[in-house]
C-alpha cells in the first residue's frame, strides 16, 4: 500500500469514527441540522486530526478488510455518541416525571426538531440541557474526548467484551434516578400537593379536588421550576462535567 492510498485509508477511518458520534448527539440528530453540515464538520475534524494519530492496520489488505475496519470505528463512535445521548435522556427524563405531576403530559405536540411529540416541561428542559452543556464548553470536552478515543483504542484494536455492554446497560438504568435528582425540587414539592389535595378531597368528597387542582399544581410547579433553576442548572453541569473522563473509562473498556 503506497504513501496516498495509506493515508486515504487512514482518513476514511478516522472519519467514519467522527462522523458516528456526531450522528447520535441530540445536538446534531436534530432534522434542523443538515447531513450535509454533519459530514462537512466530521471532514474538518478529521482533517484536524490526521497528523496527530497514528494508524498501524497491520497487514491485512483488499476491500474487505477495509470494511471490516470500517464497521469498528463506526461501531467505537456510535458507542460514545450513545452515551452522550444518555446523559442528555437524564436530563429529558425529569421533564417527563415533571409533565406526568402536572398534566402537560397529556398536552403533547409535535417537535419540528425530533420529530416526536412532547411536552413543554420536556422542550425546555432539552433547551436548557442544551445551553448548559454549550455554556461549559461541553463540546470542547466531546473533541479532546474524540481525540484521546483514537489513543486509548487505537484504529484496529477494538476488543468486544461484556463489560461494555454492563456498563451502557448501567447508564440507561440511571435516566430515572438522576432525572428524579435533577427534577426533585419541583418532584419533592408535587408530590407534597399531591398529598393535600387528596387529604382535601376526603374532606369535601362532593367536590373534584384533582380537577380543580389541576391549575393550582401547574402555578407552582412552575413557581418552584423558577425559584429551583439555579438548582437545576448545577445539576446539569455536574452532569457534564465529567464527559471527557467518562469516555476515557469507556474506551479503556474496549481495549
């Protein structure tokens, strides 16, 4: 394999990595954002990378080894675009255990974005997961964590064993238990509203106490969701402050 076709390859593998984490980011899955604008930014990535990884393919040639290559490094980057997906599920969950307190889960509309239907608590938590993650330079982190992926697994090393797999399946095990710390103020205080109005609805049984309180929850889930946002907002950066270290312990696991 002479200098170009070497360095061909070693750019489509680098790529194809990039671009399968870029794929799965809520950031970037939306419909709003072009594929044309993924792949353009996969290729600039790569391009910033090429010279600073080395790629040792071993001596396999021909097209299916190639492709044998390929189907490594996408599967590399759709592991960790999937975990970045499930720390942003965190998030998505405590709207939903939010919109289900209040009632707005019945009021579902279509996102343009997703394409799916959700409620309003749901939207702006995804808003305000994603100005969080933006504010801490969350994207910076998911770039140095692409590059050091290329060092702790090098292109061609990828070893399959259960303890990825434990440790993805222990991830989305933990969106409604971190969704229900994110969300506990105004959980916590829903749940306390709850319990009045049921207590009110034994004294006065001829009257529909859920109903009629049916406004009152939704004034102050959204008076706690105001006065707890700065409770909020921590939660979600210490959620993602700790992506790049995260995706290191994941790759170790790959190797």
């Amino acid at each position: 394999m002479g200098d170009i076709g070497f360095l061909s390859v070693k750019f489509i593998l680098i790529f194809f990595r990039v671009i399968s984490i870029l794929w799965l980011l809520p950031i970037f899955s939306s419909r709003a954002v072009s594929a044309l604008f993924k792949a353009g930014l996969s290729l600039a990535i790569t391009y910033l990378l090429i010279d600073w990884i080395n790629v040792d393919i071993g001596e396999g040639e021909g097209p299916y080894f190639l492709m044998l290559l390929v189907m490594k490094e996408v599967f590399i980057g759709l592991t960790i675009g999937f975990f970045v997906r499930i720390l942003f599920f965190m998030v998505y969950g405590a709207g939903e255990i939010i919109s289900l307190q209040t009632g707005f889960s019945f009021a579902r509309f279509m996102d343009p974005l997703s394409m799916t239907q959700i409620s309003v608590i749901e939207q702006l938590q995804n808003i305000l997961a994603i100005f969080v993650f933006f504010s801490i330079d969350g994207h910076h982190s998911l770039i140095k964590g692409i590059f050091l992926s290329f060092r702790e697994v090098p292109i061609g090393t990828l070893s399959l064993n259960e303890g990825i797999l434990r440790y993805l399946i222990n991830g989305v095990g933990k969106i409604f238990s971190v969704g229900m710390k994110i969300g506990a103020p105004v959980i916590a205080t829903l749940f306390v509203v709850e319990l009045s109005l049921g207590l009110l609805s034994r004294l006065l049984p001829q009257m529909n106490i859920f109903i009629e309180g049916m406004p009152m929850k939704i004034l102050i889930a959204f008076m706690v969701l105001s006065f707890s946002m700065s409770f909020t907002v921590s939660a979600i950066d210490g959620l993602f402050r700790g992506l790049e270290g995260e995706i290191l312990r994941l790759m170790r696991m790959m190797v």
